[in-house]
C-alpha cells in the first residue's frame, strides 16, 4: 500500500506541469497492475528510482521556465523603456526642425520636458579693420576686438583663440611684432590679458599731454569743413582737460576768416558745443552760397556762348591799293589808337574780337575799325607798311 500511495501523490502532483499525461501512462498502469498482483521488490526500487529521475527532470524544467520568464519579463521592460526614449529623440528632432523651418514668433514654443534648451545663436559682429601698428590707434584696435570677444563668447571661448584673432588682423609692422613674439613667448600667447598688454606697451602711445596742448593750439581749420575741424578739435581737447572758455578760444582762434566774420554778428554762446553747431551752420551756408555762386557764374557763361549766332568771318579788306589784307590772323600792329580814357587792348580781347568780327576800336560788329562811326575822325592810324 505505501507504493500506491506515493504513486498517487506523484500522480496528483504531476498534474499540475505539462508532463502530466505522459507520467499518468506511467503511473496508471503500474497502479492497476499493482491492485492485481504483489510486485517483486526489485521492480519496485526499479520503479521508484524511474519515478526519482522523472521528477528531477520536470523540477529543472520548471526552474528553466521560471527563469525563462524572467527573462522575458526584463526584455519586456527594457523594451518599453526603449520605445519610450525613441518618442523623446522624435519629439526633440521635430521641434527642431519646426524651428528651422519658421521664423521665430514672438512666444517660443515650450521646450518637451527633461530636455535641455537650445543655444541662442551668436549676434554677427563686422570684423575690425587690420591693425598696421600705428601708434595712435592700439587702443580703438583692441577695444573693437573685445567687442567681438563680448558677442561671440561660444566662438572665442578660450584665451588662445582671442589672441589668435588678434595676431590674425595684424600687417606691417604689427604683423612682424607678432610673429616675433609668438616665436619667444610661446605660452603669453595662450594668456589674452598678457598678449594685450605687451601690445599696448609696444604700440600704445596716443597723443596726450603737453603734445596735445601743442597740436591743439597749432590746429586750424585750413579748407577743412567745421565738422572735420571740430572733430580733431575734440580728439585733442579730451586730452588736454580744459575747462569750456578755454576751449572755445582756442577753437574760434582756428577757424576760417570767413565764419569769425559771420560770428562776429551773432550773439556769443555759453558752450563749446553751442560754438561747434552755430560755427558749423555757418560754414554750410557760406559753401553752399560759394557754390550757388560757382553754378550761376558757369550759366551766365555758357549763356553768353550760346547766345550770339555764328557769324562769318570778315571779308578781306582791300588797302589803299587794291591788294587784299591778309585775315587769317590778326594784324601784328594794327594796334588801336591811343586815346584819353581809353586802353589798349589785351591780345586775348584782340584775338576774340577778330574771330568774332567785331571792330578792334568799339567793339561792336558790321564795320571795320578803319570805319568805326564812333572813331573820332581826326584821328589816323600808321600802318607798319606806312600806308593809311
């Protein structure tokens, strides 16, 4: 009986794997044989020790199903984690490329959660003009590169990358200082703030001081304008330090006779800057009546040109004898009579009145000089040739 009751209980639990239909073809005919006749000891070890191994079996199989499960369970996960972050990049990529492909409004849109903000891009600064090494001008040079440092800092992020724009706009004798230094001083041109000021001991030396005083005292404006006057002007006073009367002497000293003239009539101003725009109103107004004047002097000439109609030139005149008077040129002595209050004239005036036609004693036109109705009649003319 004990063997049929541990054939019924392996029964009973072998119905719960998938293996079960083929251990009860096992174990039921082993019953009904068994409820017939005894069994021989030795089959029945045979029999338990069968059973023995055929659970074994279906115990590591189900430990590899268990772990199977798991195992598809974690790809499961993993692959749900998996979709989830390809939703995130697609998000992110159209985003993106909405972006690009619209102007900006004037609310941008709201970033996907988790994701990091785009950078803005970098405004577009003019590159300065090249540097030569004029003493006067490092300063205005250095400061316009650091404008571009201030907005650009993705672009020039690291010291060497400054002093390498730097070095790059230098020429002439900046560009030989560069290289030499560059050459000996290695390492000072990774350090930007060092590169800047060996530069500024080398070529920093603006006008300042006593040489300022002098070259402001000195300056005039010449055929300059007073815009470019009062410009100099003022690069020189902001060294000097003068107070405004000082300043508005000097500058009324340097300016043409023309506008001291014109500020002579108006009443005196309180400021520099009052001087600078009454004198520089003043100086338009004079240039531009000089060029009124220039245009209406060249129309009255082109009008005189144009005026007179083309007139043949006179027939050859016939002298006492009969011979005819060469017209090519003007007589060479046929000068005009010396009279009181009237003077000879000049060969230009002469060569003009001749081409014309007009008589070389009045001026006006249809008659000879010999037959000027204005000559006084007493008065004769010796021709070189001595004939009348």
């Amino acid at each position: 009986m004990g063997l049929v009751n541990f054939c019924e209980k392996l029964k009973l639990e072998s119905s719960y794997c998938p293996w079960s239909p083929a251990i009860s073809s096992v174990l039921t005919p082993a019953l009904t044989e068994s409820s017939g006749h005894k069994m021989d000891p030795a089959e029945t070890e045979q029999f338990k020790h069968a059973l023995s191994t055929q659970g074994a079996l279906v115990s590591q199989h189900e430990a590899t199903l268990r772990k199977v499960m798991e195992a598809l369970q974690q790809l499961t996960t993993s692959v749900t984690q998996l979709d989830g972050r390809l939703d995130h990049v697609a998000t992110q990529l159209t985003s993106v490329m909405t972006t690009d492909s619209f102007p900006p409004q004037s609310t941008p849109p709201a970033a996907p959660p988790g994701s990091q903000s785009l950078l803005p891009r970098e405004p577009f600064i003019p590159i300065p003009a090249r540097y030569s090494g004029d003493l006067g001008t490092c300063s205005q040079f250095l400061h316009q590169c650091s404008l571009v440092f201030s907005q650009q800092p993705a672009t020039y992020a690291t010291d060497q990358s400054k002093t390498a724009f730097i070095m790059s706009l230098c020429s002439d004798k900046a560009s030989a200082w560069a290289l030499a230094f560059s050459q000996h001083n290695p390492v000072l041109c990774s350090d930007y703030s060092a590169f800047t000021s060996e530069m500024r001991r080398v070529f920093d030396h603006p006008v300042k001081g006593k040489e300022a005083v002098s070259q402001l005292l000195s300056l005039n404006q010449g055929r300059n304008s007073v815009s470019q006057y009062a410009l100099d002007f003022r690069i020189l006073a902001a060294e000097c330090g003068w107070d405004q009367a000082a300043l508005q002497a000097v500058l009324l000293k340097g300016l043409s006779e023309e506008v001291k003239d014109e500020l002579a009539t108006r009443d005196e101003t309180t400021s520099l800057e009052e001087l600078i725009k009454l004198a520089t109103r003043l100086d338009n107004r004079l240039r531009e009546r000089q060029r009124e004047k220039a245009e209406g002097r060249r129309a009255r000439s082109f009008s005189s040109s144009t005026s007179r109609p083309h007139q043949q030139l006179p027939t050859p005149l016939r002298d006492f004898s009969g011979n005819l008077e060469a017209t090519s040129h003007p007589p060479a002595n046929s000068e005009e009579p010396m009279q009181l209050g009237r003077a000879r004239l000049t060969p230009a005036e002469r060569q003009r009145r001749f081409h014309l036609g007009l008589c070389f004693y009045c001026g006006q036109e249809g008659h000879p000089m010999a037959k000027c109705p204005v000559r006084p009649k007493g008065e004769a003319h010796q021709p070189a040739g001595g004939r009348w």
